[in-house]
C-alpha cells in the first residue's frame, strides 16, 4: 500500500481534465497538481524550452512525497516524455500512448484524425504511435493553436460564434476525410466537446488524451485505502483566475484556494 501522492501537471488549467477523471476513478488517491498558468502556452514554444520548462514542473513536484508523475499535457508528452522518463526513477506516464490506444480500440473504419498543439502536431508522436499499433491506420492531423486560448478565456459553449467558426477552420478538411474517431490531443480540448462534436458530427468518437492518461495511472498506481484522496493544485500565476476557472476543468468546485509558485527557480541545474 502506497499512500504517496500522484504528482500531475500541464501549462495550465487542461490538466485539470485528467485530474477530473482521476477523482472519478480513483477517488482516494492523494493528488498534487501544477498548472504553469504563468507560462501557458506550451504549444507554439520550441522543443528546447518545452524540456527546460517541463523538468522544472517536474523538479518542483518532486518536493513533495510523490510516487508517479502524470504529464497532463500532449505537448510536453509528444515531444519529451523520453528524457522525462530518463531523467527520473519514478513512473512517469504521458497522454500519448494510452490516448493511442483508445482511439484504436474505438476506430471502425481505421480512420483517425488527430489535433493538437504546434508542438504536439510538429513531432508526429500521435501518428508515429498509432501506426505501431496498426500499420494500415490512415491518419490526418491537424494543428489548432487558438483553442487553447479560447479555452483558457472560457469561449467553449457550443453556441459561441466565435469558437464555431475557429472550429469550422480547423476541423472541415479532417471531417472531410471521414475519420470517424479523433484524438483530442491537447488536454485543454475536452472542454470543446460539445462544439466540437456538434460539427463533427455524434457519430465521431473523440477520445480525451487527459482522461485516457488518468485511466491508464490507475491500472497500476491504485491505493488500497478505503479514505478520500485531497488535491492541492499550485500554480505559476494569477490565483484568482485558477479559482474561478478551476470549476469548468474539474467539473467540481476545486474546493480549496490554490498556492503560488515560483516556478523558474526549480530545476536549475538542468537548465
Ligand atoms: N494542455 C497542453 C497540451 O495538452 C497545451 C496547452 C499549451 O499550449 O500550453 O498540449
């Protein structure tokens, strides 16, 4: 029985839609989360500093008791979980592959479409993955860098004009190619779903990298303990938008007021 926590983080607040699964399924585990609110985004950055800024999220983690880490985050999965993994003795488990996973088990015609990050889409992780798991795959992808702004602003209700028509840009040419499973690839896309699902029509599944991830920790990280789990949640900037978003993400009142962190002073020696 190890009663340490689980240690889960993102850019920002997309995290939080694997932490939401994790309250679902795994109710009594001790959560510690980070959202780099002060750095989001990730996306449009570069591989170098995605890596400096991710083993900095992972520095400060470790501070605390932890027994896994969570990487809540597609960009930083698809483009450095190698190192992370490396670089660390604990588990480290990433959204790309168990997200993979799922959306082959849910795919009837062996069409997938996938969008997430510049970073996420630039490293061809998805795709590299999904055609070891089955060669005759045929994939589409597809980059969409003002989702996550729109999201972190709260502009994701099916009717916003707005977020239609940024949704029409990205998503015609993928809905044209019949995928009839799509990857949400960013943890931030969940909170699109409904919009996202209106265009692309009910029948295509899309699978939610941040739950898939959460689904996958618990098969080997569950605690025994019949107690509730707590979860503190950290963040690099501006508290008082964490709280009041907070709640959207979780689906859940976050329940406790989340603590500052400066987080560029972590992890220096890998800088
Ligand atoms: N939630 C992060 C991801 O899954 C990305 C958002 C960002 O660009 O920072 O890729």
């Amino acid at each position: 029985m190890d009663n340490r926590a689980i240690g889960v983080f993102d850019s920002g607040l997309g995290g939080l839609t694997a932490v939401r699964q994790m309250h679902r399924i795994m109710p009594n585990e001790n959560i510690i989360y980070f959202g780099d609110t002060g750095r989001v985004p990730y996306g449009s950055r570069s591989r170098k500093t995605v890596l400096q800024y991710a083993r900095q999220d992972v520095a400060f983690l470790k501070e605390h008791d932890i027994k896994a880490i969570v990487i809540a985050c597609g960009t930083v999965s698809s483009q450095v979980l190698g190192d992370i993994k490396t670089e660390n003795s604990i588990p480290i488990i990433g959204v790309v592959e168990p997200t993979c996973y799922a959306a082959m088990r849910l795919t009837k015609n062996n069409r997938v479409g996938i969008i997430g990050t510049k970073g996420t889409i630039r490293s061809g992780a998805y795709e590299a993955k999904l055609h070891t798991l089955d060669p005759s795959v045929h994939t589409i992808a597809r980059a969409c860098p003002l989702f996550v702004p729109l999201v972190e602003n709260g502009r994701f209700l099916p009717d916003d004009r707005v977020t239609q028509l940024v949704i029409e840009e990205y998503l015609t040419e993928i809905r044209d190619f019949g995928v009839d499973t799509l990857i949400l690839g960013c943890t931030h896309y969940p909170l699109l779903r409904d919009a996202i699902s209106r265009f692309m029509g009910e029948d295509v599944n899309l699978v939610d990298s941040g739950a898939e991830a959460a689904d996958y920790a618990r098969r080997f990280l569950t605690s025994a303990e019949q107690r509730q789990g707590c979860t503190e949640y950290y963040v690099s900037d501006d508290i008082d938008s964490f709280d009041a978003y907070a709640e959207m993400f979780l689906g859940e009142p976050a329940g406790v007021d989340a603590h500052l962190v400066d987080i560029a002073s972590y992890g220096k020696e890998n800088g």
